[in-house]
C-alpha cells in the first residue's frame, strides 16, 4: 500500500468528509504533515485512527441498574 494518504483519499478511507478529516487534525486526534496547502497522513496513522480514534456515533447507552420492588 502506499505510504502516506491526502486528506481526500483518508476521508474515503475513513468514511467522513474531507472537512471532517481536516477537523481531526486541527483537533490533534489526527496526525499529519503539511506539505504545501495539503496535508498528507501516514497509513500507520490513519489504520490507528480507524482502529481507535473514532468516537461511538449516537446517544449513549443507558447504565443497568436494579429493577425496582415492588411493595
């Protein structure tokens, strides 16, 4: 595979947007290079964010707790 990505082609990688993948970076939960106006993100980097940058989508679930009794 190739060693470095442009934000458009991680953005495909990942499933989100370019804006979305320029957003992780200026967030610092994304490492990249700049190079020109670009910025370019090395494979290892974007397999990690993959893996365990992404947070959950919607809304948290709920804690389990004990069922009330009954009186």
């Amino acid at each position: 595979m190739r060693e470095f990505f442009t934000t458009e082609e991680a953005a495909k990688y990942l499933g989100v947007t370019p804006s979305r993948v320029r957003q992780f970076i200026m967030e610092d939960r994304l490492k990249s290079v700049k190079y020109g106006r670009d910025h370019l993100i090395q494979e290892s980097e974007l397999k990690r964010f993959a893996e365990h940058g992404k947070k959950k989508r919607g809304r948290p679930e709920k804690e389990q707790t004990k069922p009330l009794r009954k009186r």
